[in-house]
C-alpha cells in the first residue's frame, strides 16, 4: 500500500509503513460529515471546519487535469491516463507530484476550485499539495462534478467521457484502500478516494473519506474529514461510524406516488 504522506511534505512524506511510530498525542478529534441522496436531493451534514486534505485532494488534482485538457479540446494523453490511474486508484504520491505540476500547483487548482464551484478550497501552503485545506460541504460540490448524475446542475463543467474517467478510477481503488466510504455500500456499488497522515507537529492523524456509494437501495453522495486521532486505525474506525450515522440520518425516501411513509 503506498502510503498517503502529504505530496512530499517534509517528515510527513517520510515513506514508513503506515502508522509506524507514531506517538499517541492529545488532542480533541474532529469529525465532519455530509451526505446527499442523488435522487431526492435530501441531505445531511453534522460537524464543520476546515481540514488539511492530505489525499483526498488527489481527486481534486483529477478534476484540474480533465479541465486541462478538455480545455484543449482533448482528453488526457496515454501518460496523464497512467499518472492519474496511480494517483487515485493506489493512492501513489509521487503521481500526484507530478500532475500538480501539470496542472500549475496551488494557483491551478485554486483556478479549477473556483471553475467547479468550490468555495472553500484553498491549494496547499508552500505548494505542497497534501496540505490543501478543504471542507465536507466542497468534497459534495467535487463529487458532484466527477461523479454525479448526467444533466443535474454542474455535471455539464466536465464532460462525459472525463466524468466516467474519474468514475472508473475512484471505482477501481486498491483492496487496502477501500475502507471509509465503501463500508455502507451494497456490494460493489462504489467509488471512493481516501486521504490520511500523521501530522508532523503533533503526530496525531488526519483521516478523510469521500466518494459515491449506493447503500440500501439509495444512490449518494458522502464525505468525511477527520482528525486528531491517535492512530490511523483509530482514525478509520471513526471515520466508518460517522459514514453510517450520516446514511442513517438521512432522511427517508420517499414511498410510491411521492408520500413520505407514515410513522
């Protein structure tokens, strides 16, 4: 499993095996999570805050790159196709590294936030892309872009052939990275990028999942950012819970002939 250190920021990115040596510091964990039902339009979200990406920007790298090309009236080249394929569906820094510079780094993506409609993305201090600061809200306004349904609001800012790229990829992510979102997914029906690393400052993890999942017959869209954990371990199963308590909260759809069940 390549581990997800933060785009070659220093100690952070140091190559270890994940979680080795981690100190257990003390810190309040913070969990923000949000979801939506791409059929009713029906959400949820508990807990805010800003959050230091760490790999989940990998996907906002994707999103730049497609705008890139499509830009130039073409799709990405067989190489683009390569790096993006490692960066997302293993999670491969030194991929990521690269298409940050492809796509002109922090001012890139600031420019690609701001086409797709995210708000509060900011590209990563001192151009280290692991270090993007995001929210739960914007991961929903990025997965709409990549992932959501053909003619809703927005899905017309990338195209189709790039927006069943990201599908494919996010759909294709390694087994040892298939954990967060993936965990309240019927079967195989989800696509997903991951993002987490120790902080070098405190030693306490940041832990993110987001992607598209359909869960109890229900196409959605759901993110969760963390951090302050102890552990990555402890980070993933905090992370879980919160996936199912947002699904759960969800409101319900509703019955035949547009009535909300009774009760």
């Amino acid at each position: 499993m390549t581990e997800d250190g933060g785009g070659a920021v220093p100690v952070e990115a140091r190559g270890e095996p994940v979680g080795a040596g981690v100190p257990h510091g003390v810190g309040r964990v913070r969990v923000s999570a949000a979801a939506t039902d791409l059929v009713t339009g029906e959400g949820v979200r508990c807990g805010g805050g800003v959050f230091v990406s760490a790999s989940v920007v990998k996907a906002d790298i994707l999103a730049a790159l497609l705008l890139r090309a499509q830009d130039s009236g073409r799709g990405p080249t067989a190489a683009e196709r390569s790096l993006a394929a490692a960066m997302i569906e293993r999670s491969d820094n030194d991929a990521a590294s690269v298409l940050w510079r492809t796509v002109g780094s922090a001012a890139g993506l600031d420019t690609a936030c701001a086409r797709l409609g995210l708000t509060e993305t900011a590209g990563g201090e001192g151009g280290y892309w692991g270090l993007t600061r995001t929210t739960a809200a914007d991961r929903l306004v990025l997965l709409r872009r990549l992932l959501g349904r053909d003619g809703e609001e927005g899905a017309d800012l990338l195209g189709g052939d790039a927006r069943a790229l990201a599908r494919t990829l996010m759909g294709r992510v390694v087994a040892a990275q298939a954990w967060g979102v993936p965990v309240v997914a019927d079967g195989s029906a989800w696509a997903v990028k991951n993002g987490w690393m120790p902080r070098d400052a405190t030693g306490l993890w940041v832990v993110h999942s987001f992607g598209r999942v359909t869960s109890g017959g229900r196409d959605c869209l759901l993110a969760v950012l963390s951090d302050g954990h102890a552990t990555m371990a402890e980070g993933v199963a905090r992370v879980e819970a919160a996936a199912r308590a947002a699904m759960a909260a969800l409101p319900p759809q509703p019955a035949e002939g547009g009535r909300r069940p009774a009760g």
